[in-house]
C-alpha cells in the first residue's frame, strides 16, 4: 500500500484497494465476502471457513470485521428443540456504497478544515515577512 497521500491518488486504484483503503479490510476479509456473495444462500461460519481454506476461529475474526464495516448482515436461526446457530449473508452493495460515500464526505470536510487551519496559522506567521523575488 502506498505510504502517502500523494502516492496513494498516483496509483490506479481498484475496488479492492477502496475497499481496503476506506474500510481497513484484510485479503482474508475480501475472500470471506467474495464466497458470501458468490453463495446462493446464507452461510454459517464453519462453511466461509471451509470454502476459504482457513480454522474457525480465523474465519470469525475475518467476519466480525465484515460485520463491523457494514459488508455482511446476521441472521440467527433457531432450532426447533432449543439452540440456535447464526448465518451470514452480504449486505446489498448500494447500502454499502452510501456507506462509503457518507465516509469520504466525512473525510473530505475534515481534511479541508485541516488546510484552513494550516493556511490560517502560516498566514498569520507569514504576515510581516515578504519572501525576496528571487528566491
């Protein structure tokens, strides 16, 4: 990933890389959403795990992430004699682009508050002192 700003809008940025870049997703992330969305149905997290060749427990940490930036939705199901397991499925994608959207909006009004402070404060300092023609 690039290490500023400046290289980050160089580079041909991809879903992928939006997706790491504004939500912090991992490839395992990524590879747990593809197979929830690839699948037809609802999965539990023993089959993300198995369709992702990974343990149970590497599987969840990935889904708790996925659950916490909004990609995937819950779903408890409850057995008939007691008990219950949950399924997870992908959150539709527009919700998901407003999602996103609303974060860069957030992003972008705060990153221009912080130039208006920065030209604010070297303004001021700046005030007295004219920089020579030449140099």
């Amino acid at each position: 990933m690039a290490s500023s700003m400046a290289e980050q809008l160089q580079q041909d940025m991809e879903c992928e890389g939006l997706l790491e870049c504004i939500h912090g997703l991992k490839q395992l992330d990524k590879e747990c959403f593809r197979v929830m969305v690839e699948s037809d149905e609802a999965l539990t997290i023993d089959e993300v795990a198995e369709r992702v060749d990974r343990e149970r427990s590497t599987a969840y940490r990935s889904i708790q992430r996925l659950l916490q930036s909004g990609f995937i939705q819950k779903e408890q199901i409850n057995y008939d004699q007691g008990g219950y397991y949950h399924v997870y499925y992908p959150t539709d994608p527009s919700q998901i682009a407003d999602d996103m959207q609303r974060k860069l909006n957030d992003w972008y009004a705060k990153m221009g508050q912080l130039i208006q402070e920065f030209e604010d404060k070297y303004e001021d300092a700046d005030a007295g002192t004219e920089i020579p023609a030449g140099g």
